[in-house]
C-alpha cells in the first residue's frame, strides 16, 4: 500500500501525521495548563496559610499596627 505523504506506514491510513499532530499539541497545552493551575493554586493555599499565621507580606489597610515602613 503506497503512502500519500501524509499518512505514516506504521500508524495506518486511518490516522493521518497531521491529526498527530494536533493531538499531540493539544496534550502539550494541556500539561502545561494543568502546570500553571497547579502553580496558581499552590501560591493561593501559600498565601491564605500566612494571611491565616498572620505573616501578611503587605500593608493590610492598617496603617497603626504598619509602623509606617509601607509607604
């Protein structure tokens, strides 16, 4: 069976190298998707575990207890 040039002998007619790609793409952003929630949510839980301690990194509004070294 000759192949088109868009076919790849070992895959079969019934998947084209173009459609491989695709989901191989498609697989690629989804990883990195689920990377970049994951990190999200990793800073979120870190941040409400220290607002939580009250390790806030911030001026919270609360310019008596800052002592002023926020502005």
């Amino acid at each position: 069976m000759p192949c088109s040039g868009m076919e790849h002998p070992q895959i079969g007619a019934w998947m084209t190298m173009d459609s491989l790609w695709k989901r191989r793409i498609k697989m690629g952003t989804f990883i990195v998707g689920l990377l970049v929630f994951g990190t999200a949510a990793m800073v979120i839980r870190k941040m409400a575990k220290d607002k939580k301690n009250g390790k806030v990194t911030g001026c919270g509004g609360n310019c008596g207890k800052c002592g002023g070294h926020c502005r």
